[in-house]
C-alpha cells in the first residue's frame, strides 16, 4: 500500500492562485527560476485553499449531524480544542486554543461535531473576537441550550513577527449566552478550564 493523499483542488483555482503567488515571489524580488522555488507557488496556491476550506463547511449542518434527545442538564465542556487560523488584516497565522461548554436543554451534540465546528469557522480569514461570536452563537442556535461559553486564547503572528514584535503576548477572548451569564456559572466554567483534571 503507497501512500495517497486525499487532499483534491479545483486545476483552475489552483492555477489561478498559482499564478498571483508567482507575481509575488517576483515582486518581492525572488528568482522564481531557482531550484527551490519552481514548485513554490503550486504549494502556497494548495496551502491556502487548504487554510481557507472553512468557506465550504457548514457549521450548523456539522452540528445537526450528531444531536441527540437525552436529560442530560449538567454542564459539558471540551476544553483545549487546538485551533489555527489566519489573520484577516495580514493574512498570517494565529493560533491556539478554544475552550466550549453548553448546558443541555433536552439536546447534545457528538463530542467531535464541537472541535469540527471551531475548525469549520477557524479555517477562514478571520479576526479572533468574530471567530468566538461565530461558535457561540452557532452552537446557542442549533442546541438551544440553557447557555454557552466560549473562551479563545491565541497566538497571533502578526503581532510576534511584524508591528510591536512581542513574541509572548496572547489574546484572550470570551463570549456567554443564557445561563453562563449568571456569575457563579460562568465561573464554575473557567475554573474548570483552567484546571487540570486530565
């Protein structure tokens, strides 16, 4: 058995990427001739569409997926959801983790469909204040939930490699609905998240 990558392109937009990456690398003052650089902008081309694929998921569809009826009304968390995504200002990466809880009315979700929905809204251009509505207000409106909480804390290259250069800084960012509005529930939640359970 070989291996086999499962990853598939549209040729014309592949292309059409291609081509505008080739004008950059000469514009920058490269020699896109060289050895090292003839398959550069096919690469970045794929690599992009790659980083942006969330545009073709549907969130709320992830979620519909996978809900079940069950009385379950206690809190349920995932925590430590590895997230990547890129900077709509400067197209350059941010990353780190997203940390969810729900609170049940009648409904859950597959555990999976939780990480699947922060990539489908991670994998686009994206500021990370937008990103934390977007889940928050996804999963209050497929599961209907007594409340939700979403707590993001990332990375962003744009301000570790160019701007103010400060390599340890990291942006959190934190969005409540229903019940997590309620002070002693929302930090019943983050002491769970920073604890180490696991």
């Amino acid at each position: 058995m070989g291996y086999k990558k499962f990853e598939e392109y549209n040729i014309e937009t592949t292309k059409e990427i291609q081509d505008n990456y080739l004008s950059i690398l000469t514009e920058v003052g490269e020699d896109t001739d060289r050895e090292g650089l003839l398959k550069t902008p096919e690469r970045a081309s794929k690599a992009m569409q790659f980083l942006t694929q969330g545009y073709d998921v549907d969130p709320e569809e992830i979620l519909k997926s996978a809900l079940f009826n069950e009385n379950y009304s206690e809190m349920v968390i995932v925590k430590d959801i590895e997230l990547y995504s890129l900077c709509e200002h400067h197209i350059l990466p941010f990353f780190g983790k997203a940390h969810i809880a729900y609170i049940p009315n009648g409904k859950i979700v597959g555990l999976s469909k939780i990480p699947r929905v922060v990539d489908a809204f991670a994998r686009r251009l994206q500021v990370q204040e937008r990103l934390t509505d977007q889940i928050v207000n996804i999963i209050d409106k497929v599961l209907k939930p007594h409340g939700v909480a979403v707590v993001i804390e990332a990375s962003h290259m744009c301000m570790m490699m160019r701007g103010v250069q400060k390599q340890n800084s990291v942006t959190t960012t934190s969005g409540f609905r229903g019940a997590f509005k309620n002070v002693e529930t929302r930090m019943e939640f983050l002491r769970l998240i920073d604890s180490r359970l696991h």
